[in-house]
C-alpha cells in the first residue's frame, strides 16, 4: 500500500555504448507507459515516471520529454547512481 510507486525500468550497466543505452530507455520508456495505463489512480497515491538514458544528455532529454508526454505525479532521475 505505498503511496508513491515508480514506474518499471531498466537501469543500465557501466560503461555501457550508446547505441544499447538508447535501446535500454526505449525500453523503459514502453514500460513506463504500461505502467500508467496499469495504474489504478486514487486519491493520496502517486506513480513516478523515471528518467533514463545513462550519461548520454540527448537520451536523457528524449526520456524526460516521453515521460512528460505520458504524464506523471512525479518524476525521479535514474542511472547516475
């Protein structure tokens, strides 16, 4: 019964190449999106959309602009841990 819940997603390892970074947040980008159609709303409780893309700024900023477009309560910055 958690308040806030985070979208799925794929963090990716280090160091990783572009191309599989971009491939990994198109993943977590199609799971995000299920994740709001899935999401039961209700008042008090929130679903977190999380941006991806590793350190590649341009994949971060598609992520970003996917998430918005889908629609969250909240957003959270993954992969630079």
């Amino acid at each position: 019964d958690a308040d806030i819940t985070m979208a799925f997603d794929e963090c990716t390892q280090w160091p990783v190449e572009r191309h599989e970074a971009a491939s990994s947040m198109k993943l977590s980008m199609a799971w995000a999106e299920r994740s709001r159609k899935a999401f039961k709303a209700r008042p008090g409780y929130a679903l977190f959309g999380i941006v991806q893309g590793s350190v590649f700024d341009d994949l971060r900023a598609e992520s970003a602009k996917v998430l918005v477009d889908i629609g969250f309560e909240g957003y959270a910055v993954g992969g630079l841990a």
